[in-house]
C-alpha cells in the first residue's frame, strides 16, 4: 500500500530543497566539479595533470613517515602520465627495458618452487622468458605483463606434466604384485639355502667338533640341548652314542628335503620373473594415465592453465592489433564511361 504524504509535508519538501541546490554559477560548477573524484583510476579519461581536488585514496593502514605523519600518496600526476588507460607511454618503456633482469629474477622467485624438500630450476624459467621476451618484443607494459603471463602458464603446465609422471611412477613402485612375489620367493629360498647350510656345518661338528671355533661350538651345543628336549630325552649325555646316532639320522634326512624345496623354489622363482617380465609393460601402460582423484585434480589443473594462456595469447594479438596502423585501402581506378546522348537513349527506350 503506497504511503500517504500529506500536503504539509509536501510543502517542507519543496521549501527546505529551495535552499540548496548546489552551484549554479559557471565558476561554482567547475570548482566543484571534481567533489566526488577519490582515485580517477576508473575515470572515461585522464585526470588534469596537478589538479589539487583529486584526493588519493586512503587505506586503513596508511604507512608512517619518520615524523609521524601520514605519507599520502600523489596519484594524480601518476594518472596524468598514463596518458591512455593501461598503456605506458614510450619515454617511459626504455627505463622499463633496462630493469628487465631484476624484474625476470623476481618473477622467478615468485614462481618457480624452492624448498629443502626438492626445486624447481630458476636459470631454466629466467632463460625461457628471456627468450620469450626476444622473440615477441613486447612493445609497452602490458605486453610484457601478458608475456609473463605466458611464461608463467608454460611453467605451470611443465608442473602438471611432472606430477603426471611422478603419479605413474608411484603407481608402479607401489602397486606390483608380480614384484612382491619374486622378493617373497627370493626371501623364501635365502632362508631354505641356510637351513642347509646350517644342517651341514651341524654334521661336521657331529663328525669332528672343531675346539677353535668356540662360538660354533656353543651353538652346536645348544642346538643338541634342543634337539633332547624335542625328542623326548631326558638327562642324556650329548656323547652318548644312541643319541648322536639319532642326531645324525635327522640331520641327514634333512638335506634332501632342503634340496628338494630349493630345487621347487628356483622353479617357482623362474615362473614369477618371467610372469613379472611380461606384465611390465601392461602395468606401464595402465599407469601412465592417472585415475581415480589425481586425473581429476590434473584435468581441473590443466584446464585452468589452457584457459589462462589462451586468454593471454589472445589479449597479446588483440592488443597488436590495436596498435598497428591502419592498411591503406587500394582505391579502383575510375573507369572511364561513354555519355549516353539523348538519340541513343530514344532508340533503347523504343526497342
């Protein structure tokens, strides 16, 4: 429902805006022109140049001097100077061409990796955009700000085509059943060829106990104490010559049966290579395209950075052809035509 104002308040309205009404003079009106200007950095067109009504911007933080004071920035003659929106003007270019090199090393330490874990090459990103730079001769400013864009999104995707690697490569080393298999047979066999040989230095101590090997002996021994107790013999002398009879039937039968599971291994052990070689590849080619969350981030990463460098590409032409000159465009040459007189036109109109 509309609100209803009454006559006497209409009546306020009118009398109260009769008193200010803002300049009306011509002198008034340039003056204050310039009331509402905080910056001039969106203006249609470049601020007067030393116009003391432009006011610079005021951040929260404003920096200090050393008096105390507050440092305000000039922007105006900053804006004059500009002299067309986003473009440098050429005096100025030369003093931006003989900074180039600091500028390249600041550009790659904001964007190449260095960290005590691994690093990317600065001399690697500072030669390319060196070379960048020679070969498109960036003409002003914001050429040579969308060069490095460039050069930035080149060294992004680099990025991603090293995580694609390095992600095909974890999956191998990490998930190869046929790998696991040769090592746990490997294993296996390492630990069945000492049995054995532990089952034949345990005969020959049996046979002739070696008194200068005192740690071998001690073990000899302890491994007779615990063949007695496994066996059932109680109290026995390790020289008694019924017990060293027993020891001696066990300790041969032993050896074929260690001989006949090597000989099994090596055949298993033979099988799992060869299963492991002609799997190798397949699994290569299966881990080279990465899957699950990691193509997702890659896909998302990657697209980003096309998106990036097809738009700075873009803008680069775009802003080239701006500037090129005009083509001159070839004019016909005037064709000479015969006067039609009146006889000629008379006898087209009769036929």
């Amino acid at each position: 429902m509309p609100k209803v104002v009454s006559q006497r308040q209409i009546r306020a309205n009118r009398h109260n805006a009769q008193r200010s009404t803002g300049p009306r003079t011509p002198e008034g009106k340039a003056r204050s022109r310039m009331n509402a200007v905080k910056h001039g950095l969106c203006a249609k067109g470049p601020a007067p140049r030393g116009n003391p009504t432009v006011k610079p911007p005021r951040c929260k933080a404003a920096s200090r001097n050393k008096s105390g004071g507050t440092a305000k920035p000039q922007l105006g003659s900053g804006i004059a100077a500009l002299g067309k929106p986003g473009r440098v003007s050429r005096s100025a270019f030369p003093r931006i061409a003989n900074r180039q090199t600091p500028r390249i090393r600041r550009l790659a330490r904001e964007v190449v990796i260095n960290t005590r874990y691994g690093s990317e090459h600065q001399a690697d990103f500072e030669a390319y955009l060196r070379q960048l730079r020679k070969d498109l001769q960036p003409k002003n400013l914001l050429e040579q700000t969308l060069i490095e864009r460039i050069a930035t999104s080149h060294w992004r995707l680099r990025r991603a085509q090293r995580f694609e690697a390095a992600t095909a490569c974890q999956t191998l080393e990490n998930d190869n059943p046929d790998a696991d298999a040769v090592r746990s047979l490997s294993d296996e066999l390492d630990s069945v060829t000492a049995d054995l040989s532990l089952t034949r230095e345990r005969l020959a101590f049996l046979d002739q106990p070696n008194s200068e090997d005192a740690q071998g002996l001690r073990e000899f021994n302890s491994y007779l104490s615990q063949f007695a107790d496994l066996r059932g013999f109680k109290n026995v002398d390790h020289n008694d010559p019924q017990f060293r009879r027993t020891v001696r039937e066990t300790l041969e039968n032993l050896i074929p049966h260690y001989q006949g599971e090597i000989q099994s291994l090596h055949e298993r052990l033979k099988q799992a290579q060869a299963d492991e070689t002609q799997n190798r590849q397949r699994r290569f080619h299966l881990a080279s395209v990465p899957d699950g969350e990691n193509l997702q981030r890659l896909v998302r990463y990657e697209t980003m950075i096309d998106h990036q460098l097809h738009r700075a590409v873009s803008e680069l032409r775009r802003n080239r052809k701006t500037d090129a000159p005009p083509k001159k465009m070839a004019h016909p040459k005037n064709e000479t035509k015969a006067p039609i007189t009146e006889g000629t036109q008379g006898k087209d109109t009769q036929q």
